[in-house]
C-alpha cells in the first residue's frame, strides 16, 4: 500500500503525539531488541500501551515499541533517546528517526550498520551531513523537499512565505515511508505495545 500525505497528516497535526516526540524504525529488531539497545533496563521492558503511558506520566523516560512489518518502531513522548543512539540501533541493520521539536528543532536522521548516512534538519534540507548526504536525495524530492533549499534570513515577508510553504516533518514522515514502506497509524499507536525505562536524559537533540 503506497503512503500518502493523508497518511501522515495525523502525526504532523498538533493533536496527534502533540507537538514534541520522536519515532524510529529499526529494521529487523524485535521490540524488545530495540528497547535494550536504545538502553532500557531489561527489567523495566512489559507491556504497556500508550494510554498509560500518557495517563500514568511515564514519558520522557519511558519509550514505547510496535511492530510494523519487518521494522520495529520506536514512540517516545517528549523525548529523543532513540534519535541519539540511532546508530547503535542500526548496527547490522538500518535505521531512521524522526524528531518533531516545535520549542528547538525538528530533525531527520538515516543510519546504516552503525554510521549515520544523512541527516538535516526539515526546515533546511541542503544542509545535510554524514557519511553520504546526498544519498536519499531522489526520495526527498519524492517526499516534496527541494534538497538545495535553504531559507533566507526571515527579515522580509517573502523569505517567509517561501518557508512556510516547504514541508517540514510532514515532509520527513513521508521521507521515512520511501524509505521503509511503512509508517505509524492510530490502529498500531493504540493498540498491544512494549515499554522500557531508560532513565534521565543527559543531552539535547542538535539543532
């Protein structure tokens, strides 16, 4: 099933995760690989869902994880743990992540067995880095981004109106459905999930 922006429109409006979280699709990992290796204590991993997640304030320190085909999928609520070990989690395998971060920066990052390949923040595709940047810039153009784009200073209304119109993690969500065929929906959000406990976050995403 091809994906669309309808698709994603969920996890981009303001009442869906709401307006910081981060999602990462690991391929090949079971969830409860993907837990213990974005650090949670393999004594903290049981199942829970999302809406005790939310109802017993277990975020930030807690990460949920789902089945998605052939990746696992992992949600966190105000957090970015699984964002910064991206490349633990690839090792082997692939990974990507997207961070929406409406009080600092969104971010979107691609790893493979262990290196980061590309990543860039949503709001300014053309500066990109890692071990290859330009990789996926066929499936961002796919994704509606302008891989060269980067905006002007935001002094002037016309630098401002061309921001506005550029995707932004509607963009990065679409960017990770090229990429992995699959995306998150409400059904697997609200159903059966595992949870694990990683503790204190010690750093912030890069902007």
């Amino acid at each position: 099933m091809e994906i669309s922006y309808a698709d994603v429109a969920w996890l981009a409006d303001d009442h869906g995760l709401g307006d910081l979280w981060c999602l990462t699709f690991v391929r090949g990992l079971d969830e409860t690989e993907a837990l213990r290796r974005v650090g949670a204590e393999e004594s903290s991993i049981r199942p829970l869902t999302y809406e005790e997640l939310v109802d017993e304030g277990l975020f930030p320190d807690t990460l949920l994880a789902g089945r998605l085909g052939d990746w696992a999928v992992l949600i966190e609520e105000y957090g970015w743990d699984a964002l910064d070990a991206v490349k633990t989690l690839s090792a082997g395998s692939e990974a990507v992540s997207v961070l929406r971060h409406d009080y600092a920066a969104d971010r979107f990052a691609y790893a493979v067995d262990g290196q980061v390949v590309t990543a860039f923040n949503p709001m300014i595709p053309a500066w990109r880095y890692g071990s290859d940047p330009d990789r996926l810039v066929s499936l961002m153009r796919e994704a509606g981004f302008d891989p060269a784009y980067a905006p002007g200073d935001g002094t002037d209304e016309d630098s401002e109106e061309r921001t506005a119109r550029h995707p932004r993690v509607d963009g990065a969500l679409m960017l990770v459905a090229r990429l992995t065929g699959v995306m998150l929906t409400r059904e697997v959000l609200n159903g059966p999930l595992l949870g694990g406990d990683v503790g204190p976050r010690q750093q912030s995403p890069e902007s």
